[in-house]
C-alpha cells in the first residue's frame, strides 16, 4: 500500500445495489460457440462473488460438530441432457443464448457467478451447478439454507436457521461451526438481519459481512468483530436497517464500511481499516456516515463511496481527496433527495463511470449514470435504471429490465430488447447474464470479438 496514485482508476463494486436492496429499494446481469458437455460429477473449485442473501429460516443439513462425516455425494433432480444452441436470428450476433436453465437446474436460478479459475456457477436455492473446461457439473444438490459464499479453498458456505452455526460443503461432505469454534448467532432487531456474501484474502482467510458485525474464519475458528471493536459509534435509532461492506485489498489489508436507513440510506457508522492486528479510521474525513462502495484501483489508491461523495486515499502520502458530483437531472420536489453510489467502473482511457440511485423522502427508484473526465461529470442518459458492466474490452454496457445498450462515447446504443439479470464477467472478461428467450430462462454471453 505504498504505492504513488495514478489518475482516477475504479472497478466494478455493487454494494451500493446490495444497500438498497437491504433497504427495500428494488432495482432492476463472450462466449463458448458450442454448448457445454453436461455431466453430473461434483469437482470443488473456488469462487469470489459479493452478493447479499436474506438469512434463511430452515436449517442446512450438516451436523453440529465441527467434525467432517462422509456423506453420499448427492446427485441432481434432473440429469442434464445435451443441447444445441438455438439460432438467434433477431438478434445480433455478438448476444449469444448458450443453455436452457431447465436442462441443468430443477429450480429458477438465483445466483450466476464466475470464479478467478475460470469456473461459471448456476445457483438456486437448492442445489449449485458448476461449469469448467465446457462441461457442466452437479457440485451440491438438496441443500437447505441460504449461502454465504464461497470460499478459495472452494467450500461452499451456508448459514442455519436462527443463524446459530454455519457450515462448510467441500465438496463431499458437511462441516459445522457453532460456539465453541467462535461463530455466534446474528441478533434479529426489528425483524431484520441479513448475511452477506464472504470473500477470501490472499492467506485464505473467509471474510463474512452481517448487519451487526465483520467475520473473518481462519481455517479453524471464527472471529467476530463488533462495532465496538472496529471503534464504529452504536446506531442513532434501533428502527435504522444496517449493512456493513467488507473489502480485501492486496496485501489482505481489510477496509469495512457501514450503512443504515429505512427509506435510503441516511447515515452509517463510517469506515474502517484493519492492518491484521489494529482497526484504524476513526479520525478518517469518513469516519462517519453512509459509506456504499470501498475499491482499490491499480495503483494502491483506496477509493470509497459515500451517500453523496466520492473520496479517494494515497496510502503513501495518507492523503485524502474529494470528488463531488453534480446536483441531479430532476430531483425529487423540494429537495429531498440524496445520492447513493450504486455500481463504479473503468474505461481504457481509466476514467471513472460511475452510477448513483437518487434518492428521495420514501424511496430510490431514480437512477443516472456519470462518465468523469478530468474532473468533468458528464451524464449519460439511459431510459430508465440500468446495471453497468464492462467487457473484456472494457466496453461499458447497460442492462435494465427491458433492453441491453453499449455505451459509444458517451451515448448509449441499443442492441436488444431483452429482459436480462443476474450478470457476472469471467476471469477472462467475458459476460454472462440469464435473458428470458422462447419461453423460457437462459444462460447467454456477450461474444464481444464477433462485434469488432
């Protein structure tokens, strides 16, 4: 972290999505030529992909030892079958439908993620698919419970009902974690508590974010970090819904930011750092307040994301800068609106884009997207709230609920009408999102090097 700062660099972070999710605010996800071989054999890999899940209300199936015990490997509802891919003639080229999701999932799919290895997961709320190397794997089926991630050793993370343990699939059988190896139960207030989803840092510790404190699972014990312990403030009222954001940073430097509303976010406990022995930040220009996104960009430099501000941190000077953007196009009457930061990437030339939800006195349901340039905000205008996503050629992309546009300069273009979600980008840039096509839900790519 003692590098000198380039210009303005940032990638994707979605937290601030996860936020207004949490805060009942709804907002509205190239590729193989062949279709994947489809088998049913698990093989564990590992996977990075933030995402927050309600906690759940039935109980996973693994034991209450932290002991492993061997179990039958579990086999799908459905033996997936081989399929060809369908011929897209109204659309253009570079959009691609791989798969049904029927053929390899008994459920609708949930979650799509990708994993650093190259790895593609289907998830529902009952069994994991995996695709490697284009074949299709059942990894864990008939589980119970809501997932909380998944780890670089490859486990899969699922937390119990009452969240008094949480367990550990690795890929044959089930291990659990209770109290007497450090995991303690999440205090239900105001009928809310809500488990985020966990990342890995370079030692292969499990880091896990809930709404009233930091996890971290050192191969054998978990750690719980409270507010107190992270030198944060209590909430300001009991009915606030918090969430907090947990970021690794290379040299697993761990940076925690806090936020809390009921309509929107209105305030937070601010942000913090944690060196591995000491949490600092207390006397940081944000050490208050609502803090939505924490990325570190190429450089070293940490960027964070507040209600309204963009800040960015040199670690090599401790210096801290302020970005502030523009009042918004149409804000709500009377003034009362405010900004959430909501998804934060980079073009080719490392400028920022950077979307932000406008928020009123009830609700967010406004979005607009900036491209900063030199300091310069400029707003691309988009028919309604969209996803941004950069491709391998770190093309911006918009999807919102209705239709797909790709960015050209600052004017959005569109390329189809399609009901896209759940999107994610592969270790190699590739995007994957799920798209209703005849009939039914599918898996598709965007083949960027077919559109050049």
């Amino acid at each position: 972290m003692s590098r000198l700062c380039a210009p303005i660099v940032l990638r994707i972070h979605n937290f601030a999505l996860t936020v207004l999710i949490a805060l009942t605010v709804l907002v509205a996800a190239c590729a193989p030529v062949t279709t994947p071989t489809l088998i049913a054999s698990p093989t564990p890999t590992a996977t990075l992909a933030p995402t927050r899940t309600v906690v759940p209300t039935s109980i996973p199936t693994p034991t209450n030892t932290p002991t492993s015990t061997p179990t039958d490997t579990p086999t799908p509802k459905r033996t997936p079958t081989q399929t060809s891919l369908p011929t897209a003639t109204s659309l253009p080229d570079l959009l691609r439908p791989v798969i049904p999701v029927d053929e390899v999932l008994s459920r609708a799919p949930q979650h799509l993620h990708a994993s650093p290895d190259g790895a593609l997961w289907l998830i529902s709320d009952e069994s994991i698919i995996r695709m490697q190397d284009e074949a299709w794997h059942t990894y864990l089926a008939d589980f119970t419970g809501e997932l909380a991630g998944i780890d670089a050793a490859g486990r899969v993370w699922v937390v119990s009902e009452g969240t008094t343990q949480i367990a550990a699939w690795d890929g044959t059988s089930w291990t659990a974690y209770g109290a007497d190896e450090g995991w303690l139960p999440i205090p239900l207030e105001d009928g809310y508590r809500d488990v985020g989803w966990g990342q890995s840092d370079e030692s292969g510790q499990f880091w896990l974010a809930t709404s009233r404190d930091v996890r971290v699972f050192d191969s054998e014990r978990w750690t719980v970090f409270t507010r107190e312990d992270m030198g944060m403030p209590p909430l300001l009222y009991d009915n606030l819904i918090p969430v907090f954001e947990v970021t690794v940073l290379s040299g697993d430097e761990v940076w925690v930011g806090e936020c809390e509303g009921a309509a929107g976010p209105t305030d937070g406990r601010g942000l913090r750092w944690f060196d591995g022995q000491t949490w600092h930040g207390a006397d940081s220009p944000v050490a208050s307040g609502c803090v939505t996104a924490i990325v570190e960009d190429s450089s070293g430099c940490v960027w964070v994301g507040t209600s309204d501000v963009l800040w960015r941190y040199d670690p090599a000077s401790e210096d801290w800068s302020q970005f502030t953007p523009p009042e918004p196009p149409d804000p709500p009457p009377l003034g009362q609106w405010r900004y959430a930061a909501s998804d934060i990437a980079l073009d080719p030339s490392d400028d920022p884009w950077v979307s932000f939800l406008i928020c009123g006195s009830a609700s967010c349901d406004t979005m607009v997207l900036y491209h900063v340039h030199e300091g310069a905000w400029t707003r691309i205008k988009t028919p309604r709230p969209v996803t941004l996503v950069l491709d391998a050629a770190v093309t911006p992309w918009l999807f919102s609920v209705v239709a797909i546009f790709r960015v050209v300069g600052d004017r959005p273009e569109l390329v189809a009408n399609l009901y896209a979600q759940s999107f994610t980008v592969d270790a190699s840039g590739r995007v994957w999102f799920l798209a209703r096509h005849e009939g039914g839900d599918w898996l598709w790519t965007l083949d960027t090097e077919m559109g050049e």
